[in-house]
C-alpha cells in the first residue's frame, strides 16, 4: 500500500510539473505569435538606435578610435593630393603630414563625444509611421532614417565642437588647425613660388572643420548602420527581449 502511495504521488508530481513546463511552452509559442502592438515597435527600433549610437560613440569616442579604424580613418581633403604626391617639396613633409593627420582624427574622436545626446533625442522623436517602415526597410533603413532627418541638424550643431577640437593642443602641443595651418601654408608658399607656378601646382585653401564633420558624421553613421545590420541579421546582437521580439518579426 505504502507503495502505490508513493508511485500515486510520484505520477502526480510529474503531471503538475509536465503541465507547468507544458504551460510555459503554449505561453511562449503564444507570444512569439502575438502581433506586435505599436508601443512594442517603436520601442523596439527605439532601442536598436540607442544600443547602435551608443556603441559607435563608444567606440569612435576612445583615444584613435577614428584613427586605428580603418573603415573610418580621417585622411587629408582630396585638395591635399598634390601635397602629400609632392612631400619631397617640402622639409619634413612625410612628419608633417603625419602630424596632421593624427591631429584631425584625434579632433574628430573628441567631438564624437557630442553627437550621442544630438542622436538619442532624434531618437525620442521618431514617429509611428515611420517606424512602422524602418522596421520593414533593409539592412540600414533606420540609420538611414537618422542620417536623412538630421544630418543638417547635425552638422550645425556638431561642426562648432569640432572647431572646439581643433584648436585643443593636441600632438606636440599643437592643434590639428595649427598643424593643418602649417602644412598648407609652406605648401602655398612652394605653389605659389615661380618653381611651382612651372611645375603646375595648385593652392590648398581647404575649410578643416567643414570637411572633418563631413568626414567625422559620415563615420559615425557609417558604424550605427553596422550596429543595426548586425542586430537584423544575427539574434545574438539583440540585446533585449524587446530586440529579439522585434527584429524576430520582420
């Protein structure tokens, strides 16, 4: 008897637990299948935007995080070819040009800092409509998204830090502008000499900080549509319950 009591008890303990485990698999299955609710979309890109412009600026943000990045190293303006097809030209022009372009990216890694609260409340204001469709577009339709709606915004607010960034004291105690300043002058001074007027060559007159935003942005969203290419395609990168969901469901 004693037996058959314990043998009851055994099976009804693992009814109740196959039931639960049962329970919890239909509650599961159930809320994969749910549609998604509005809120739940919005939130949901929300956080993709956040977690990609959080991790770009993190990353680009660091010491040389412009600079050891290839994908988004910042190099001289196309203007400058002549000088640096020309560095024989002037003294110390491989040092100089290096000095220049250590400054500019270092500049660039230090306005990056300013472009994550410009992003988040962009962020904030997304529409319904329009992340309905983000999260239907492709592999960069959010950072697309974000890139079209503010990068003129952007731009006016991000080009004053990088001006900002540009006369801090940086390498060898002077700013990019000062070492983008001196490459350029000694190489107007050898264009505009009558050698240079024989040889052909042309005066640099490059804004800096025009084209190092230009350059800086580009690379920022450049790195967001990474972020957000991973998180579509590869559901270790969603972070959140509310990603998996999501992005699940496109």
């Amino acid at each position: 008897m004693r037996n058959l009591k314990l043998s009851l008890l055994a099976g009804l303990l693992f009814f109740m637990t196959s039931c639960a485990e049962m329970q919890q698999l239909a509650t599961t299955i159930y809320q994969d299948q749910k549609p998604l609710s509005q809120t739940e979309i919005i939130s949901g890109l929300k956080q993709a935007l956040v977690v990609g412009t959080d991790s770009s600026v993190s990353r680009l943000s660091a010491l040389d995080g412009y600079l050891k990045d290839e994908a988004v190293k910042i190099s001289l303006p196309p203007e400058a070819d002549m000088i640096t097809n020309n560095l024989s030209k002037l003294p110390g022009g491989d040092q100089l040009v290096d000095k220049v372009i250590t400054s500019i990216n270092h500049a660039a890694s230090d306005a990056a800092k300013e472009a994550a609260p410009i992003l988040a409340n962009s962020i904030k204001q997304m529409s319904i409509q329009d992340a309905a469709g983000i999260l239907t577009g492709g592999d960069y339709a959010a950072t697309n998204y974000l890139k079209k709606t503010n990068y003129n915004t952007l731009t006016q607010l991000y080009q004053p830090k990088i001006e900002a960034s540009l006369n801090k004291k940086l390498v060898g105690n002077l700013s990019a502008q000062q070492s983008w300043d001196e490459l350029t002058k000694q190489w107007n001074q050898v264009a505009g000499s009558f050698v240079g007027q024989l040889a052909s060559l042309e005066k640099v007159e490059t804004n800096l900080s025009t084209y190092l935003t230009q350059r800086a942005l580009d690379g920022l969203f450049l790195k967001i549509g990474e972020t957000e290419k991973n998180i579509r395609q590869d559901p270790a990168a969603r972070v959140t319950d509310l990603l998996k969901r999501v992005f699940a469901k496109q």
